[in-house]
C-alpha cells in the first residue's frame, strides 16, 4: 500500500512537471507596425489577421504594414529577444511567467536613440499593442501576441 501510494504521489507530480513544461513552451510573435489610412489598403499581414477588427477599430486605421518582427519560444519565462526594422527596434525582456502571461520590459529605440522604456503585462488571452510615436501620415504600432 505504501509503494503504491508513493508510486501514485510520484507519477502525479511528474505529469504535473510535464504540464508545466508544456504549457511554458510558448511562442510570441513581436512586431513593429506602421498603421496609416491609404486610398488603397493592401491586405493585412497573416499575423495580425486574428486582430484586425480590434485594431482598426482602436486606432482608426485601414492599413497595417509589418515592418520588421521576431518569434520567440518561451521555455522559462525569462528570455530577451529583437525586432528590428530599417530605423526601429524593439528590445523585449520577459522578466517573468505568471498564470495569466508574462511580465515584459520593452524598450524601443529609433536607431541608437531610447524612445520608450516601460514595464508591461503581455496576456496569454489577448495581444498587447503600445502606440508609437507618428511617423509620416501614419503611426508606429508594437504589436506582442502569445500564439
């Protein structure tokens, strides 16, 4: 009774290890958006089509181009990574995993030069999607989604 009950107790834990690992093993996809109003919108990026009515209605835009992105797997929670483009880049550090999503530092610069450094929550149940600032007639979007 007693080996069974510690071989029970074992294997739960194990699976409940295994669970963990598995739902930690999360890839987010980070992007650097330029959303503008044009006479002739081309087709929205594959990685923004799940929220292309959440955008287009919040920020009043009917194009929305990826100018630069990076996918990263998240194992521990912990990682940092980077999307660039041309002139921007967009520096995450995922400071930590919670049942709800990830604690990120972000830091955007314009070349070599700091715009925006700030602490943020990236939801496991919705996209996180900071303003940037204009750039000609539209506007920079950074755009994290957990896919």
């Amino acid at each position: 009774m007693g080996r069974t009950l510690a071989f029970l107790i074992s294997f739960v834990l194990l699976s409940i290890g295994a669970t963990s690992a598995l739902q930690g093993a999360e890839t987010v996809w980070s992007g650097l958006v330029i959303a503008e109003n044009v006479a002739q919108p081309q087709t929205i990026p594959p990685e923004l089509t799940r929220i292309e009515g959440s955008l287009k209605k919040f920020f009043g835009y009917n194009q929305f181009q990826v100018i630069g992105q990076s996918q990263k797997t998240l194992k521990t929670g912990q990682e940092d990574w980077l999307a660039t483009s041309k002139f921007f880049g967009l520096h995450v550090d995922a400071q930590g995993e919670s049942p709800a999503g990830y604690v990120l530092n972000l830091k955007l610069y314009k070349e070599k030069e700091l715009l925006l450094e700030t602490d943020a929550k990236l939801s496991k149940r919705s996209p996180l999607v900071i303003k940037g600032p204009q750039i000609g007639s539209g506007q920079l979007l950074l755009v994290l989604v957990i896919q």
